[in-house]
C-alpha cells in the first residue's frame, strides 16, 4: 500500500518527521581537512549513520533514508569507488544482525543490477532478515538517481499497462523505489552545499529542506536535534494559507 501523495491529499503533519530523507556529504573534506585520505572520511561516515539512525529510533523517526552512493558517483577515481564498495559490504557484515535485534527494518534501493553478485545477494539476506521489523525501516539509495526511479516507475507501469494512457499519479506511485514509505517530511544535506542532486525528485515535491555546514562525520545526535528543531518551526502549508491553518488546528506550526 502506497501513502497518500503531498500534491493530492493534505497530508498529517506530526512534531517529529515521521520520515528524514539524508544527503551524507563531507567524507572527504572532513578527512582531506585533518590531513588524511579520503578513505578515512568514508570509514568515520558509517559510523555517523549508526549514531544518526540509533538517534532516530530513540526520538520516533519511522523512516530514515540514506544518499549513499548516486548513479553520478560512478565518475569517481576507480579506486574510491571501489573502497565504497567494500564499506558497503563491511557494514552489512557488522550492522544488520545489529538492526535485527533492535527491530530495525533494511531497505536497499537503486539499480542494483551493477554490483557483483556476492554484494546483489547480501543485500536480499539483509532485507529477508529484516522484513519483519517495525521500529524503523533504514533505507540506504545505492546507484539511485532521482530520475533513474521515475523513468524506471513510467517503464514498469507502462510494461504492466500495455495500451493504456492518460496515468494518473496513483497509477505511477506504486513503481516508484520507495512506495513503501510516506514522503519525507524533512531534507538534510550536510557538508555546506544547498542542493538536492538528483535525489528522490519526485518524493522531495513538499519536502522541508535543511542545509548544514558540518561535515557527515561530525553529524551527531544533538546535529539531528538541531535539524528537528528547525523542522519544528516550518509552516507546511502544502498550498493553503496561514490563516487557513489558524482556522483547522490549534497548533500551527508543527
């Protein structure tokens, strides 16, 4: 079952995101910053996504989704890429019995197609094992691109539709990678640059956006905080006016 779109139904609004979308950027910066290679930046970044999603369980967060490797990241040296890859099956190796047994669900989606078959059959163990968890569902977008998941979307419900025209947005949801999940309430890139590149384009359409200059290694429980509180002070309007809130809730900010 797919959740209402932002541009059809007004959508419930609740004082904590009920999902935060990431974009975790800054590794390298923050190792080239201290003197160290880029991998170093990377390795403290994994641990940043186990100190961020522990902090999303403990305030109520259902959702938390990971940028953390974009179609576009292909065009890196060989070699990062290929450290990002064994990052990737270190950290289901260390992290998802982990999840597991505190009731964390995994979610891997992007055009998996392109990594070997060990790291294509790690990911499916890990979101067998974990399908059953209801604390909060981590997706992590791996060779994602926004525009790769809608194109993706029209092909699979033309292919399911052969014939057919005039789609509505109903029609089209249910391809989308993350059907499963509401939009996110609210956008956090780190790292200092103030754009969305390519990341769930169609899911962000009324989306809150936060920017921060703290790199993603030193994005912490108390940065979370700080990005939630902000959150916490937006009027999301989804196309009504303020006096229009006023009139429908005794609380119009949330």
């Amino acid at each position: 079952m797919t959740s209402p779109s932002s541009t059809q139904v007004v959508p419930e609004v609740s004082l904590v995101p009920r999902h935060i979308a990431i974009i975790m950027d800054g590794n390298g910066r923050w190792a080239t910053k201290r003197f160290m290679p880029r991998v170093a930046g990377h390795v403290k970044g994994v641990e940043a996504v186990r100190g961020v999603v522990e902090a999303c369980a403990r305030q109520g967060v259902e959702y938390v989704t990971f940028f953390a490797f974009s179609s576009e990241n292909w065009r890196r040296p060989e070699d990062e890429v290929s450290l990002l890859m064994r990052l990737f099956v270190t950290a289901l190796e260390r992290e998802v019995s982990k999840m597991h047994a505190n009731g964390i669900r995994l979610k891997i989606v992007g055009d998996l197609s392109r990594f070997d078959d060990k790291l294509q059959k790690m990911i499916s163990a890990a979101e067998r094992k974990t399908a059953g968890n209801t604390r909060l569902t981590v997706t992590i977008c791996a060779n994602y691109g926004g525009r790769w998941d809608i194109m993706q979307a029209v092909n699979q419900m033309l292919a399911a539709n052969p014939g057919s025209s005039d789609f509505t947005e109903e029609q089209l949801a249910p391809y989308l990678s993350l059907a499963y999940a509401p939009e996110p309430d609210l956008f956090i890139r780190t790292g200092g640059e103030e754009r969305i590149s390519n990341f769930l384009l169609w899911q962000l359409a009324y989306t809150e956006l936060y920017f921060t200059d703290t790199y993603w290694p030193d994005f912490d429980a108390a940065a979370l905080e700080l990005a939630i509180a902000s959150y916490q002070q937006r009027e999301r309007r989804f196309g009504r006016t303020s006096a229009q809130l006023a009139e429908q809730s005794p609380v119009a900010k949330c």
